[in-house]
C-alpha cells in the first residue's frame, strides 16, 4: 500500500513532508544524519556564500517569552570548504540534501548553487530573506526586480529543483511570491525569519550585537500562516511552509493553508530531533482519521469555498 506521506515536491522524492529549516544545526553531516533519524525527509544546509564569514560576535541569540531572535549574521565556512560536507553527507544521507544559497549578487548566487550541485545538492534554496544582513538576503527578496534576476540566472545555470525561501517582512508577501515564480522558481520556502530586537532595561541597550535580528518560534505561527495562505491564492508552484511549527497540529494547520511540506528550526532546540518523527505519526493518524489516502488531498483545503 502507498504509503500516505510519500510526496514529490517539484521532483523531489520525500518519504514525509517534513525538513530541516535552514540555519539549524546546518553544517555537519553528522548533525545531519541525527535529524534524518529523527524522521525528517529532507535536510536543508545552513547557507552558505562563495567567502568564508566569521558572522556577528556574541550575544548572537536571544531568548524571549515568545521565541528567539537571532543574529547570527551568515557564518559559514564558504562553498570552497563546504564542498567536502556535501559530498560527505551524499554519501550517507538517503534523503534530499538541499543547500541554502546566498550572494552579494546575481553572480555569487549562481556560482554558488552550481558548485553545490556539482558535488552532489539535489536541490538548492536561495536565502533572500534574512532580516538582518546588510546587501544580500532580505535587501534582495524586498527588491522584486533584483530578485527575479537572482532566480532567472541560477534557473540557467543549474538543472535541478530551484527553491526560494521568502521573507515576512515585506507588504505583501504575495507579490513577492508571483514574481519569484514568474521568474521561474520551482518551489517557494515561507517564510523566513521576522525582523525584531531585544533591549535590556538594566543596561538600557539593545542586546544582540547587531541590535536587529529574526524572530522564531511559535509567536510566528500566524503570521507564516497568513503568508502561505495568501501565496496558495497567487502561485501554481509547492510552497514549503516555515515559521514556529511544534507539532503535528500546527503542520496540519500549515498544509490546510497551502503548504505541500513544512520546515522544523527553532522547536528541535526544546523537543529534540525526534520531532520530526511526532509530527509524521500524528499527521499520519490525522489523515486516517479523516479518512484521507494521501497527505496531498489535505494541501490548501482550508480554502474551500
Ligand atoms: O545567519 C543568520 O543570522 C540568519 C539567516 Br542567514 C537567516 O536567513 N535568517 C535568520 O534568522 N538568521
């Protein structure tokens, strides 16, 4: 019997709908390997950028009573080092290894998803949305024409699946998801994380080095919610829905409101990897329950009319 949760996400073959976020225990092919234990169906890498970069220094993440906000500011070892853990983690890994892509430019951008796929990515998702990182994520995706130039040119550089993960921080997220598709992308990632600070009323000082940083958590459930549902009403193409997912009801709740697959971050830190494995159960008996024969009969159900 077909197994419920099987699903192609723009030609990619998933065992269940659930990923590693972006950004989460991203580097390492072990680290990987433990959250493919943990159940996940595919692996996003941290992103990573043609130059090595150290990232902000310390404080770099903060707790609040609704999330985290983060200010990590892009470390990572560069594509010329990161070539080896990709190619390690192809070895081992039997689900989709995608890599988090970002540049400066159109050219960083390509240069990078070519030599990922070159070594093995069965599919790259381009960060233009970081909220915090001057000249690269969010400047580009809150620039429609300069994003679609960055999609346009690593759509002809590299033959596999072209992901783009948006940001919330924009007027309409929708918008930004039509020109990112017209622009040929083959699935969206939604959403990023929310722009937004901290300030220590002791020290009377903003807390994260880089002042500003992105908000994760549950407190950002409904506002991904909001964006997946105005993009499920726009674009054709499989939209990854992102953004304070802790259990099986609230990936349930994402994929009512458009999302073919979701993406775990911040709720592996407080529930451990086996998260992944919790949401794929209790979304399985969900869709038996309910009397359904594959995860993908639920996708945008919420829009009914
Ligand atoms: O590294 C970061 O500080 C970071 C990135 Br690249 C991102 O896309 N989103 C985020 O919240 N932090």
């Amino acid at each position: 019997m077909k197994n419920r949760l099987n699903i192609n996400l723009a030609g990619l073959e998933l065992g269940n709908p659930t990923m590693l976020a972006s950004g989460i225990l991203g580097h390492s092919a072990e680290t990987f390997e433990t959250i493919v234990e943990g159940g996940a169906g595919a692996i996003v890498t941290k992103s990573i950028g043609v130059k090595p970069r150290k990232g902000y220094a310390n404080p770099t993440v903060v707790q609040t009573n609704c999330g985290l906000i983060n200010a990590m500011g892009l470390p990572n070892p560069g594509i010329a080092e990161f070539v080896k853990e990709i190619r390690e983690a192809k070895a081992v890994l039997k689900v989709p290894l995608i890599v988090s892509v970002y540049g400066y430019s159109v050219e960083e951008y390509a240069s990078v998803a070519e030599r990922a796929v070159a070594v093995g990515a069965d599919a790259v998702e381009l960060n233009v949305s970081c909220p915090h990182v001057k000249e690269t994520g969010s400047e580009i995706g809150q620039n429609p024409q300069v994003l679609a130039e960055v999609v346009r040119k690593v759509k002809s550089t590299v033959k596999k699946p072209v992901i783009v993960k948006l940001s919330p921080n924009v007027t309409s997220t929708a918008d930004v998801a039509e020109a990112t598709v017209k622009a040929g992308a083959d699935a969206l990632t939604a959403v990023n994380t929310v722009k937004a600070m901290a300030i220590d009323s002791e020290t009377a000082l903003p807390i994260l080095t880089n002042k500003f940083g992105g908000l994760s958590g549950p407190a950002v459930k409904p506002i991904a919610l909001r964006c997946i549902y105005d993009i499920y009403e726009r674009v054709k193409v499989p939209i990854i829905g992102c953004g304070g997912i802790t259990s099986w009801q609230d990936a349930a709740e994402f994929l009512l409101a458009g999302a073919s697959a979701i993406q775990v971050g911040t709720a592996i830190a407080t529930k451990g990897p086996s998260i992944f494995k919790n949401i794929t159960r209790g979304l399985n008996a969900y869709l038996e329950k309910k009397g359904f024969e594959s995860v993908n009969e639920i996708v945008g159900l919420s829009h009914r009319k």
